[in-house]
C-alpha cells in the first residue's frame, strides 16, 4: 500500500525523504496544494503533500481539500497520514506534545465537504461515526510507545474555519462539546479521505494553549517555537512508523 503524507503547518517538508521526482496534478476538483512529491522514507514508498501550498500561502478554508484528497487517491495512494498543528483546549496537554485524536467536531462552514454534490450524480451517505482508521491509529501509537515517543492516545479535535484564531468563550463551548485540542485542518479532510475509501489517521502537533486558557494572547512567534520542536518529534515518529505500515 502507498502512503500519503500531508504536512502542515511547521511542516512543508520531509528531510528524510529521498525524493524520486515530482509530479504537478490536476483533477476535475482543480489543482492540489502543489505537486506531489515523490521518494522513499525508510526504504518505504512515500508520497507528500504540503497542504497549505510552497510558501504556506494557503490559508486553512482555502485549502483545496478535495483536490488533494482525489490527487492522492489517483496515484495509488492507499493510507494518509495528515500532520496538524492543534492548539491544547484540555489543560493537561502540554504544548509540543502530540495527540493522536479519536474523534473530530466540525465547525467549519463554506468548505466543500463532500464529493457527493453533483447535480447529476447518486446520492450517498458514508459512515462518519469513527472518523480515523483504528488500525493506522493503533500503529501509530504503538510505535510512539515502542520507541519512548510521548504522547496522548485519544482526543476530540475541534476544526475551526480559521484563519483567525478563536476567542476565549468559543474555546469555551468547544469545551463543553467536548473537544480537547482545536486546530484550523481537520475537515473537511478527513470526511473526504473516507468518501474515497482512504485509510486516515492524524498526528496532531500541540503548539499552544487554546485561546483564554494561558491567561495571555496567543503568540505567532512562540507557536512557530513550539512547532519547530513538535514537527522534529513528528518527523522521528514518521520515520519509525512509516517502515510497521
């Protein structure tokens, strides 16, 4: 099986990644983020993504998910993983952590969603219940817990529109709804990822204390500090699990 990496932010590239070639797509969804590049990771073959586009200048709702998702699918691409930079509403998440989440709630809006939306196409209703591949989950976390790699198991993330962070009391009712991190990519990637029959599974990288909860503003530089020391977990991780797969 072909495994897809999509990096995000703090993560617009795989240094272990022995490049092959790359390769410029287009699908009937439009463009992706930017070619597709193509290598070995761990004697594996890897295909990434950068999803906010060379530069980071693709903010989170202009995101062209359902180009990515088709490109990848196109490809022979069998199972993603997606890297998310989240921010820790739970206040026992510390920031550079990594969570891998369980569950996701979606507040986004004006995002296209699916890919049953065609005025001449079949109705379909896809199972959501479980939005994450348990088995590439449960990998994941046990090569982390094999290797002494920290980090949380389980958790609800919540997907914001963005590209502005929330306020305090959104972060708040998130609360109640019971999401523990909450981060500006989740969907509509991941209900697209499962629409083309997708294994997919999230590392989410904590990089700051959600709105109101550190008792200060949130800070760009000490998030982009926090990424920096998440994504070299992250990309450690990837290169253990990526050979289990």
């Amino acid at each position: 099986m072909l495994t897809a990496i999509i990096g995000g932010s703090g993560l617009e590239e795989l240094e272990s990644l022995v490049i092959t070639h790359r390769e410029v797509m287009r699908t009937e969804y439009g463009e992706p983020s930017g070619a597709l590049t193509f290598g070995k990771m761990s004697g594996m073959d890897v295909v990434f993504l950068n999803r906010h586009g060379p530069g980071h200048t693709i903010p989170p709702h202009r995101v062209n998910y359902r180009a990515n998702l088709f490109a990848l699918k196109q490809t022979g691409v069998e199972r993603v993983i997606a890297i998310n930079a989240v921010g820790g509403i739970d206040n026992d998440l510390e920031s550079v952590g990594l969570v891998i989440p369980d569950q996701i709630l979606d507040y986004t809006y004006t995002r296209k969603h699916t890919f049953y939306d065609s005025d001449h196409g079949p109705v379909k209703h896809v199972d959501f219940s479980y939005p994450y591949t348990e088995a590439l989950r449960q990998k994941i976390i046990s090569t982390a817990a094999q290797n002494d790699i920290s980090l949380t198991p389980s958790g609800t993330d919540a997907a914001t529109q963005g590209p502005r962070f929330e306020t305090a009391a959104e972060i708040n009712r998130m609360e109640r709804d019971g999401a523990t991190v909450v981060g500006m990519t989740g969907m509509p990637e991941a209900i697209l990822a499962r629409e083309l029959e997708l294994d997919y599974a999230v590392i989410a990288v904590v990089s700051n204390a959600a709105a109101g909860r550190s008792g200060t503003e949130i800070s760009v530089d000490e998030i982009m500090k926090n990424l920096k020391m998440g994504m070299d977990q992250t990309r450690i991780l990837l290169e253990l699990v990526i050979p289990q797969l």
